[in-house]
C-alpha cells in the first residue's frame, strides 16, 4: 500500500506534467498563429505592392551609378578607374545570383554582400565630393569649361543621391525584409505613411520611397516630409545635406564667374 507522503508526490508529479504540456501547447499555438500572420503579411505585401521592392528599380539604379562612375574622370575614382565599377557589377551579379538561387528568401550573405556595395558606393561618393570640392577651390581641368564642370558636378551630385538612398535603405527598420515580417516599433526613419490615416494598413518604405528621401534631402538641404529619428538617421541626411550644398554651390558659383 502506497503511503499517503507518496500518493501526495505523485499527485503533485502529474499535476506539473499537465502542467508543462499545457503550456507547450499554448506556446506553440501562438507560434503558429504568429507565423500563419508573417506569412498573411508577407502575401499581402507582395501581392499588393505595399512593401514589397521592386527589384528591376534597385538594378536600374546600381546600373545608373555604376555607369556615372565610369563616365567621371579617372581622378574622381578610387585608385584604377575601371576598379570601383567593376566591384559594384560583381556584387550586384553575386547579390541577384545567391538571392534568385535562394528562392527570394533572404540570407546572411545576402544582407553582407547588400552591406559592402552600400560602403563601397558611400566611400566613393564620399571621395568624388572631396575631388570635386578641392578642384572647384583649387582649380582642376574641368573647372574651366562650363559645360565640363556642369557634367563632372551632377554627375557627382546624381552618384551621392543613389548612395544615400542605397544607405538608408538597408539600414532603417532593419532592411526591407525586417520591414516587412517583423516592423520595428520606432523606426529610424518616420515617412508620413507611417500615419495610417494617409496609407494603407500594413505600408512599409520601398526602395523608391529611400531614393526620395535622398533626392529631397540633396536638394532641399533638410529634412521634408521624412523625419530622421534615430541618431544614425540625423548624422547620415547632415552629411548628405552638407556634401550636396557644397557640390551645388561651388559648381553653381563656378559655373557662373565662367559664363561672364
């Protein structure tokens, strides 16, 4: 006959077994409903077009700068000339490569290849401005020709807008796949669709909407419609705004004393 201690623990055993299988199951229900939500979200986004980037934009744009570096001046690039835009061709190439074989779903490798080509555009643009700026100050070969210094200057200006908006993209919320299966609650950079009075349920930022964050901010000098928020945010657009109102002054000054 069992003892009336050893009944009691035995009780108490399958007490904490029912227990533990119960809350097993409830973790595991709210896991499948939280994944049967990622995934309704992910479907409608890509279904609808709210988040979802469009990939041939991304390209067109990467070809775009790649093409504007090449057509700069060998001055105005980073050690060989045909360097820097051959990197930027082999990481976007690697980049669509890993993802198409991946089957769309983002990789680690995915997001450092994305990262290197973001610093690679940045350094350049950053040593383009610098170039062009002790040119314009100095004097340079294309800072005699109107023509030649309004080519050379948006060239740099067009350049700098594809960088920080390949900046700003992957960094904020995360990068765009973040964005769209698990939004942070205060993103670094607040758009007004953020709003939902203004936007759709479930809007996310898109690579097009980062390209007119960087364009506004390159010719408005300031923030516009898109609040930075975040420290990184802030030192990113007050670097972009100072480096594009010293291209655009300087070449504008310039390009004036040459036409009188």
């Amino acid at each position: 006959m069992h003892s009336p201690r050893r009944c009691r623990r035995s009780g108490a055993h399958a007490r904490a077994i029912q227990l533990d299988e119960a809350t097993i199951r409830q973790w595991w229900a709210r896991r499948r409903q939280d994944g049967e939500r990622l995934s309704a979200r992910r479907a409608r986004a890509l279904r609808t077009g709210v988040s979802a980037d469009r990939r041939w934009l991304i390209i067109l744009a990467l070809v775009v700068a790649i093409a504007v570096l090449a057509l700069l001046p060998a001055r105005f690039s980073v050690g060989p000339h045909w360097l820097f835009p051959a990197l930027q061709a082999i990481l976007l190439l690697a980049i669509l490569g890993i993802d198409r074989l991946s089957g769309g779903r983002r990789s680690w490798l995915v997001r450092m290849l994305a990262l290197a080509l973001v610093f690679l555009l940045v350094v350049v643009a950053a040593f383009a401005t610098g170039r062009l700026v002790v040119d314009l100050v100095e004097g340079g070969p294309e800072t005699n020709s109107a023509s030649g210094l309004l080519r050379v200057g948006s060239g740099v200006w067009l350049y700098t807008v594809i960088a920080f908006a390949f900046l700003y993209w992957p960094v904020d919320g995360g990068g765009p796949d973040a964005r769209i299966r698990d939004p942070v609650q205060f993103p670094g950079l607040a758009f007004p669709q953020h709003n939902p009075v203004v936007a759709p349920p479930g809007w996310r930022p898109d690579f097009s909407d980062y390209v007119y964050l960087g364009f506004t901010n390159a010719t408005a000098f300031s923030p516009t419609d898109v609040m930075p928020l975040a420290r990184w945010a802030k030192l990113a657009m007050a670097i972009q705004a100072l480096s594009s109102l010293a291209v655009l002054g300087l070449v504008v000054a310039r390009a004036v004393n040459i036409f009188r």
